[in-house]
C-alpha cells in the first residue's frame, strides 16, 4: 500500500502547481466521477525515491455555498481517506479568515497535518509566514511549489515517519546484482497465491461478478470495522491455482444511505493495484468507454500490473448494437495490444468462467522465468532482422540482455550507444520479444544499459 497525501487550501493557494510538480504531468488524471469525485484530482507521486498518492481537491473558501459548499465536501472526503494533510496557505496573501476556518477544522480531525506556507519565492519568507503560526497547527513550512523550492524537505518530515506503514512508499536504489534479485523476486512471487483486483468505476457490475465468481451461495453480511478505503480480501481455490480476490466494490452491508456513493473510492481502487499480480478492470457495454475507465485505465498501464479487459452487461443486446460497442471499443481501446478482451455477463454469468483463463495466462506471462542466454538470442535475432540505425554515423550494438524484473517482466539491454535507439525501434524489440517469448496478459518493460 502507498500513503495518501490530501492537499487542502483555499482557492489560488498553489495546490494544483504542487501537484502538478508531485505528479509531473500537466494533465492529470482527473477523477470525476459523477456527483463523486468531481473536484479531486488523484494522481501517483514519485518525488526524491518516495512514491504516495496524492490528492487535490477544488479548495476551500470559508463562504460555503452552493458549489462552494460542495468544493468543500470534497476536501472533506479527502481528509477523511488521507493519511498526511498538507494544509497549502498563501505567504503572499497572508492569513485570511478561510484559512482560520480550515484549521479549525483540521485542528478536530485525527489526521497528521503540516502546514505550508506557498509562494515564498521572491519574499522574506520568515516574516511573511510568521502570521501562520496563529493557526496553532504548529511549524509552517516554507515552499516555492512553482520552483520546486523546499518541497523535499517537506515530504522529508511528512513522509518519513511512514516508511515502516507503508514500506511499498521507498523507490529501492537498483540493486548491484540483478539477475540475482529477479531471481528472488521470482521465487517469492511463485509462492504465494494470484492477487486479483476486480476494479472499474461505479456500477459496472464489480459486485455483481465478485458474487458471480464466488458462487450464489455467499452471504453477503461483512460489517468489517475499517474506512471507506479498505478493499475486502477473499481467498479462493479455482482450477487447483489459489486467489486472493481484492474486491474494490466492498461485498459488504453498510447501513448508511449513502452506499452506493461509499463503496467505491478512488483511493482503495489505487490501492488495490498497487496492491495486485492481475488487475481485472470491468467496464459496462451499455455505458461505452468513458473518460474515467480510461483514467483508471492509465492507473492500471502506470503500474505495470497485468490486465485483463472485461466487458459486462453483454447481455439482451441485438448483434448491430454489439457490433457497435465493439467499433467502439476498438477505437478507444486498440492501442493496448497485450490485454485480453472478454464479453460478459456477471448477471447471468455467461463469459465469467473464461475471464480465468486469461487470468492465469496473464500472470504465467508476467512470472515466466526467463534467462540470460535465452534473452540475448531473441534480442539478436531481432537486430538481424532489423539492425538498429546509425548513430552519428556509428551503428548502435546491443551485446547482451537479462532479466530485470517479473511482474511486470523487465528485460534488461546492454551495449554501445543502446540510449540512442528511436522510440520505433523500442516498440520493435518489444514486439518482437512479447512474440518470441509468447507472453500475452501483461506489459513488458525494457531499460537500456551502456556498456557490457
Ligand atoms: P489552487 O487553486 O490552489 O490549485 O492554485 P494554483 O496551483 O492554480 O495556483 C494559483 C496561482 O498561484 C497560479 O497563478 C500559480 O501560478 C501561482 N503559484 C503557485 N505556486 C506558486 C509559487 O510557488 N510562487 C508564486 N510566485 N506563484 C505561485
Ligand atoms: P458495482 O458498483 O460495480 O459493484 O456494480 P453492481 O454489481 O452493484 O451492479 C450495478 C447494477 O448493474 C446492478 O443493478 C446490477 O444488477 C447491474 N448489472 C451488473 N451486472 C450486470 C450484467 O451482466 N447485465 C446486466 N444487464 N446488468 C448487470
């Protein structure tokens, strides 16, 4: 599991810039699910070999009113799911009544909240965040989220005290000896059952085929105690392979009203990929691929998680229709060319037995052993079949390759100018090993090494 880190602020603070500068994209991946989500904005960090999930929400401003009112609902619910709230204040601005209003209340929640103070660049950042300390939320930290400007140190003291929760947060140096450590990863992978994660945005029918897959039978009373953000974890024997079925919908009985709004987060569905071997995202025939099955969607591609596609409420529907979704999903779809694609119905059940095999198959490609000389041959191969192009008028030689990683599998490439290789000639090599080394179900990832 990674940390969640909410950011909250008024409006103008600078809490997009920082995540911007967290997530290092321009766009992110805007969750907006309706009458949800709208106004959070989740997004995965990697920031100084820490990686979280980070949170922004549409600001506070103290006046809460009709949309306003709304905004702050959300950074509600943010603080809620958050482990670590960075409360954003303006150093420029100064202490404003809104902010007073936020602290209050962040003052009554159990959360670890750090203040920070933005926009110090160009300003004397002391005097001018002094006013903060007011608040009563302890030390102010000082930051430039446009620059860049104290933002480790920040997550120094946020995140820090984490690690030993959330060990999965610590982006491992490369260790000395690869072959060795895909080895072990191997071995340790092999021995424990397949995490699936059922995932796909609300109302696709995730409950539906989790009860589908694990039989009528099943009385569906968990009152667990735990939040919103806690997937259900069920062991599973099928076909002599043992699950551990992540189940993002929460089978579970919540007395609440607001059910339908409470089962699903963002957050546990991060989680539950970070979290899995296979991610099983389901989509609804009936809905076509919206903006946000492709936003989890690019979660899943970022994680480099095995995939497999599938396509529920395939039921009642007349063959023009169908042909039509197809069309569709062909289009949105077609260019993630490893993932299998199955046409279901978790209400009747029909398809659902077969998502299995494509399970299985996704895993075994994403743990096949494969060695060093095995590696090396196909990559020659390919360079026979195409020699990489001249570089400054010297050819690019790959001399060796071995594995990196499983799950996903990493191919690791050695040889002279190898970092000067054309993005056409990467999708080349990876094509021609996904063929070579019939892998199907699961990403494949090669880095380029300079040198023997
Ligand atoms: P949000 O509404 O809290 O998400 O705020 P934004 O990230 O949209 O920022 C509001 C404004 O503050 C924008 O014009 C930013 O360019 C500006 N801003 C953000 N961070 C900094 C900073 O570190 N220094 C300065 N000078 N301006 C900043
Ligand atoms: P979740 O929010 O993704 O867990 O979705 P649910 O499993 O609660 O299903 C949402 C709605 O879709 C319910 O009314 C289900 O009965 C319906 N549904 C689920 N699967 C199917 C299916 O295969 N065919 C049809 N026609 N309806 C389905």
């Amino acid at each position: 599991m990674l940390p969640v880190v909410a950011l909250v602020g008024r409006p103008n603070v600078g809490k997009s810039t920082l995540f911007n500068r967290l997530t290092n994209t321009r766009d992110a991946l805007v969750a907006d699910f309706p009458g949800l989500t709208r106004d959070r904005k989740y997004g995965q960090a990697t920031f100084d070999r820490k990686q979280f999930i980070v949170v922004d929400t549409g600001g506070i401003t103290g006046d809460e009113e009709g949309i306003d009112a709304h905004m702050a609902q959300q950074s509600l619910l943010a603080i809620d799911e958050a482990d670590v709230v960075l409360f954003l204040v303006d150093a420029r601005a100064g202490l404003m009544p809104a902010d007073q209003g936020i602290a209050e209340h962040l003052r009554k929640v159990n959360k670890k909240v750090y203040v920070v103070a933005n926009k110090v660049d160009g300003i004397d950042g002391d005097s001018e965040s002094a006013d903060f300390y007011a608040m009563g939320l302890g030390t102010v930290y000082q930051i430039a989220a446009a620059h860049g400007r104290g933002i480790s140190r920040l997550l120094d003291t946020g995140l820090n005290p984490l690690a030993e929760e959330f060990p999965a947060m610590l982006v491992e140096p490369k260790p000395e000896h690869e072959e060795l450590s895909a080895e072990e990863q191997l071995a340790r992978l092999q021995s424990l059952p397949i995490k699936l994660a059922i995932v796909g945005k609300p109302n696709v029918g995730k409950s539906t085929l989790t009860n589908r897959i694990l039989g009528e039978e099943r009385v569906v009373v968990y009152d667990l105690p735990g939040t919103t953000r806690d997937s259900v974890y069920i062991p599973l024997e099928r076909d002599d392979r043992e699950y551990i079925l992540i189940d993002t919908a929460g089978v579970r009985k919540r007395r609440r009203v607001t059910e339908a709004v409470e089962k699903f987060s963002i957050v546990k569905t991060l989680q539950a990929i970070e979290e899995s071997n296979v991610v099983l995202l389901v989509v609804d025939a009936r809905e076509g691929i919206s903006d946000q099955d492709l936003s989890l969607l690019g979660f899943v591609l970022n994680s480099g998680r095995s995939l497999v596609l599938a396509v529920n409420k395939w039921d009642g529907l007349n063959t023009e229709i169908k042909d039509e979704i197809k069309r569709e999903l062909d289009r949105r779809l077609g260019f993630i060319d490893f993932a299998r694609l199955h046409f279901i119905s978790a209400l009747h059940g029909s398809g659902v037995g077969n998502l299995f095999d494509s399970v299985v198959e996704a895993y075994d490609s994403a743990t096949r052993r494969v060695n060093t000389s095995m590696l090396t041959q196909i990559m020659e191969m390919a360079q026979e079949e195409h020699q990489p192009p001249l570089v400054q008028g010297r050819r690019v030689k790959m001399k060796y390759a071995h594995a990196g990683g499983y799950n996903p599998p990493v191919i690791i490439i050695h040889g002279n100018q190898v970092d000067k290789l054309s993005g056409a000639y990467k999708r080349f090599l990876m094509n021609y090993f996904r063929r070579s080394l019939n892998v199907m179900g699961t990403p494949i990832k090669i880095e380029f090494r300079e040198g023997a």
